[in-house]
C-alpha cells in the first residue's frame, strides 16, 4: 500500500512539473521558422540569387572603375 501511494505521488508530481515545457516550446518554434525560411529560399532563391549576382557586379564595376 505504501508503494501504490509513493508511485501515485511521484507521477503527480512528475506532471506537475513544467521545467521543461518552454524549452520544448522554443524548439518547436525554431524548427517552424526553419521549415518556412527553407521553403522560402526553395521558392524564391534563383531570383535572390540573380539579384546578388547584379549587385556584385555593380560593385565590381565601380570598384574597377576607381583603380
């Protein structure tokens, strides 16, 4: 009888404990904002990709222009 209550005490208390539930949270919260950058760079990564491109070579273009 005595290890029935102790059993039923550490469960209860076990659920009880939240320590680790906003760490939980944050994960989860990181790896939906990791799914969604992803398919954004899958979506749209060619176009960023040229416009970087562009960039770099306006920037080469004035740099070889000042030396």
């Amino acid at each position: 009888m005595m290890r029935g209550a102790m059993n039923k005490s550490l469960r209860s208390s076990l659920f009880a404990d939240t320590r680790g539930a906003n760490l939980v949270e944050y994960v989860i919260l990181v790896g939906v904002i990791a799914l969604i950058a992803i398919a954004g760079f899958k979506a749209f990564g060619n176009n960023v990709r040229a416009k970087v491109d562009e960039q770099a070579g306006s920037v080469s273009a004035i740099n070889g222009a000042a030396q």
